[in-house]
C-alpha cells in the first residue's frame, strides 16, 4: 500500500524525526507499528524519506532490535536498502558520538549488524569514517543513478543537526527554565 508523504512526514514527527517539510504534515492513516513505516518509507520513491531512515534509527536506536526481522521479510533490493541505511547511521553515530550525545544525552550505540555481512570495515574503524565511505561508494556502484551519496548521507545528518539545535534552542527558552 502507497502512503501518502504527508502521512509519512507526520508519523516521522511522532517519533522525533521533524526536519522534513511540511511541518504541519498530519497522518490520514496512522502506522500500527514502526514496523510497517519502516516498510512503507522504504516503498516510497522519494529518496529524502527513505534517507529519513538514518537520523530515525539514531534517534530511536531501539528501532535496531526490529531491523534484522524486517530485513528478513523484505526483498532482496529493499533488505540492502534498509541494511545500507541502517548502517549509514551506525557510522554517522560514531563518527558524529560526541556531538550527538551533546543533544542527545541519553544516546545509545547502535549494533553494528551488517559491516561483515556488506563487507564494509567495523564501525568503530576510524570512528566510523572509513565504513562511511566504504557504504557510499558500494551504494553508488550499484546504483544506474549517479548521485553522490557520501553527500546525501552528509546532508542528512546536517539537517539533523539543525533539528537537534532547533530543539535546544527551543528548549532553553520554554517557560519556566
């Protein structure tokens, strides 16, 4: 089933991912379970959602525990797809730590889950660097598109960022601080 954008973008602002324009996007058919928006954000054709994967698995390194049954269930091309974003964001996390936990004081290591399996270095090789680019090149030579994922990957995690210090901001100023 083809979800609506709006419904996506909404249901990623429930769980903490509020970057993606519009900002006042409401979700016409709620999600029974991260589960099925996982699925669904992987069956979408724009790529800015299926890249809303990476700060989603940051945010909600929970979310790790479900990924290997869903890549299980999923086809071939979708399952590399999820693995490669969910490592993407298992080497942002490490190559981006101590910012991260500035704003997320709670943060929590993803497992790395498929570096063997991909044949990319570990997660924690160069913090995370050098599987970072290893992933953005094997993404792109398999891909007929010619994007530059290594900046697409980059960019995602500075809108992240943004959104991060957006809420920082917000919070120092709330009532009562």
């Amino acid at each position: 089933m083809a979800y609506h954008r709006n419904t996506l973008i909404a249901e990623l602002r429930e769980r903490g991912i509020t970057y993606l324009s519009p900002g006042d996007a409401v979700a016409t058919e709620p999600f029974a379970s991260d589960e099925d928006l996982i699925i669904a954000l992987l069956e979408q054709p724009d790529s800015r959602l299926h890249l809303a994967l990476v700060p989603l698995f940051i945010r909600r390194p929970d979310l790790a525990q479900i990924v290997p049954s869903l890549v299980s269930q999923l086809s071939a091309e979708s399952a590399l797809t999820l693995q490669t974003l969910y490592m993407a964001a298992v080497y942002l996390q490490r190559l981006w730590r101590t910012r991260l936990s500035y704003y997320l004081p709670d943060l929590t290591l993803l497992p790395d889950l498929y570096a063997g399996h991909l044949n990319l270095p570990l997660a924690n090789d160069r913090f995370g660097k050098a599987g970072l680019h290893a992933l953005a090149a094997a993404w792109t030579a398999r891909s007929s598109y010619p994007f530059n994922r290594l900046a697409s990957l980059n960019r995602v995690i500075d809108l992240f960022f943004e959104q991060l210090k957006l809420e920082a901001s917000t919070d120092e100023h709330a009532p009562g601080r």
